[in-house]
C-alpha cells in the first residue's frame, strides 16, 4: 500500500504526467464508447438477411478500427501506404473489343489447389477503382485469399490502366458497362460451368453496381460484392470539394487522370472538341469529368454524367444478391448518401455501414499491415454465395 500511495502521489506531483493519463483515458473512453461498434446491416429481405447472418459472423462482431488511427482520411492513407502486397503470379489475357479497343485480364488459375475441377472452379472477377489495376494492394490481398479458398481469380484493368494499350479514343465511366459485359461473357464463354461473382472496388463497384442493376435478372453474375462505392456522384463531388478532401484526395486523383490523359495524348487531339491543353489543367475529378469523361461518353454536362452514373436510384432494378460495404466516415461516399432506406425496402440488396472505416481503409488491429475488416467481408461472403448461395437462391 505504501508504494502504491508513493506512486500516486508522483502522479499527482507531475501535472505532465497527469495531463497525459487524463488524456489516454478520454482517448480510450470514446474509442471504446464512440468508435468500436457492430455493423448497422441494411436488408428488407429476411432470407438475405438470415444467409448474411449465418455465413458471414463478421456481421456480429464489433469492428475495432487500429485504434491509433481510427480517423476517416488517416484509415484511407494509411491503408494506401502501409499495407503488405502479398506475391501474386498472374497470367496476362488481352482482348480487342468489338470497337478495337484493347482490355488486359490478369488471371489466377489456381491450378495447384485441387478443391474443385478447372471448368468448374467457382471465379471471381475484380475490378479495381479510378485509377487503379491489378497491382494495387487491396486487390492482391483478395486475390490472395481466394487462391486460399480455392477458386479462382481474374482482375479487370479497364482501358489504359495496368498493362494495357489505349488504341482508340475512348476510356470508361461510371456510368457506362459495355467493357464489363464483353468481360463478364468473354469469362462465361471460357467457363460456362464455373460459378462467377464479381467484386468491385470504389469506381469499380459503381460499375459493377451499374451492370447489375441495368442486366437485372439477365445479369450473368450470380452475386455482387460492392466495396466504398459512391453511391450519389453529386453528393460526392461536394464531399471531395471540403478543403481537407480536396487537398488529400481530390487533387492526387485529378493527377493521376491527367497522367493517363497525357500518356495517350495523340489520341485526344482534336477529337469532339476536346481541349487537351484544357483537360492537362484539371485540378480536380469534377475538372476532369466536364472537360474529358462527359464528351467521350456523349453527356450534356457533368452533372448530367454524375445523375446517370449514380447508383441510388437503381437500388430497385437489382435482381440478384449484392453485398455493399460501406462506411459512415467515408469521404468519397457521404453518409447521408447512402441508400439505407432503399435497401430495406428491396430484396436483393444488403448494404452493411460501418461506423468508422473511411474509403477502402477498414485497418484493424494495432499493426494492419495484414490484417483488414474489408478482406475477412470479402472472404466470408464470397464463400457463402459459391458453398452456400444455392440457400438464397
């Protein structure tokens, strides 16, 4: 008891070390009490919502964001920065397109795991977001854990990204599925036996979001995973105009368009009144949209494009099951943005938010360089839908 009372009252004699005790309790009062919650599970359908609940116990635990960086922008950087990029052979497929544009798929057979037949080997096809492909890190972790669970994978690097040629003047938009339906028949053609789910990342999952509800019950997906997709471009765009998301996220992303715009210029020049010189000048997303994206695709203006790219209001044209990860915190997609009373009022559609995550961050644990709330959704709900999806059906 004596040396209990000797340091408390060393405690107390150090209004330093005081300040900081007081300060780590309140830290860990409101990262207990304000950020650790479970997921809210938006589903009107009780049949999805009981094969979510029984094939994904992920949807019963709380989420415990890393606790040193819970904070929406610093999840998103630092997943970016500090996640591992697990070893991932691909073999490289290149396509024409019928308008003689060029697709590169990225595959991983998984031909050593002997857990199902080749032509029967349930797929997952991935698509990346804005300006990613098949390197990124999200991407290869998954990859990696379908390998594991013995199916296998195949990337999709839209026009001009991973290792693909820009031969025509045309790239991809939100809004627009044609290349994802020339992949998705091109995998079906190649294995009309194997299963196919697709998971698609931030602009990718807007795609992916978009083919599936345009297809409808003609959609050759049997399910859909959507990960930190906006789902109001409109709603977006203001988000990604506040000062910290402009100066974080929106300039970089505006960057790395002009980069692939630069790269391909000779094509760009003096096609449909493009002013590349103007385009080089973007500074934002929004830029780059009015004054590219909207005159490749034929749109009136850019929030004409943002309006027919969005995905809330298509919420009732889904006709197979599809996962959306979403969080509260993220940047690119509002919370208020998201369509939670849409799905609880649709059957096809289950939309999990979490509390914290930020865009495609989702670290968990005090050292995430592995570990992500994100990849163990990914795991558990692309095993449900290939060992168990006959149960939603």
């Amino acid at each position: 008891m004596d040396h209990l009372r000797q340091v408390v009252e060393r405690v107390l004699d150090s209004p330093q070390l005081t300040m900081t005790i007081c300060f780590a309790g309140l830290y860990a009062t409101y990262y207990m009490f304000y950020v650790v919650r479970k997921p809210y599970l938006a589903c009107g359908d009780e049949k999805l919502r009981k094969f979510i609940t029984s094939h994904c116990p992920v949807v019963q635990e709380n989420y415990w964001p890393t606790w040193w960086c819970f904070e929406s922008r610093v999840l998103t950087v630092l997943r970016a920065v500090i996640q591992s990029k697990p070893k991932v052979n691909y073999v490289g497929e290149k396509l024409i397109t019928p308008d003689s544009g060029e697709i590169v798929l990225d595959w991983v057979e998984n031909d050593d795991n002997s857990k199902f037949p080749k032509d029967r080997r349930p797929t997952v096809l991935l698509m990346p977001g804005l300006t990613g492909s098949s390197g990124e890190n999200y991407i290869l972790h998954m990859v990696h854990d379908a390998s594991e669970m013995g199916y296998r994978s195949v990337v999709f690097n839209n026009r001009g990204t991973g290792a693909s040629t820009l031969r025509t003047p045309r790239t991809y938009c939100a809004a627009n599925t044609e290349d994802t339906e020339f992949v998705i028949n091109h995998i079906k053609d190649k294995y009309p036996e194997a299963p196919l789910m697709g998971v698609g990342v931030s602009l990718g999952g807007g795609i992916m979001f978009n083919y599936m509800a345009y297809w409808g019950s003609r959609a050759r997906l049997d399910a859909a995973m959507i990960i930190s997709a906006p789902y109001n471009l409109l709603e977006s765009s203001v988000s990604m105009h506040r000062p910290l998301n402009y100066w974080i996220f929106n300039r970089h992303l505006a960057r790395n368009l002009r980069r692939l715009f630069a790269k391909n210029l000779a094509l760009f020049e003096n096609h449909l009144g493009i002013d590349t010189a103007h385009v080089l000048r973007s500074e934002s997303i929004k830029d780059f949209d009015e004054r590219f994206t909207t005159k490749i695709f034929g749109y009136e203006s850019v929030d004409h494009y943002y309006t027919d790219a969005s995905l809330h209001t298509k919420v009732h044209r889904l006709a197979r099951p599809v996962l959306c990860l979403s969080a509260s915190d993220d940047p690119f997609a509002p919370h208020h943005s998201i369509p939670v009373k849409e799905a609880e009022e649709n059957e096809n559609i289950a939309i999990v938010v979490t509390s914290h995550g930020g865009h495609i961050g989702f670290m968990e644990g005090t050292f995430p360089r592995d570990k992500n709330y994100m990849y163990r959704w990914f795991k558990q709900y692309v095993s449900a839908v290939f060992e168990h999806g006959n149960k939603k059906a």
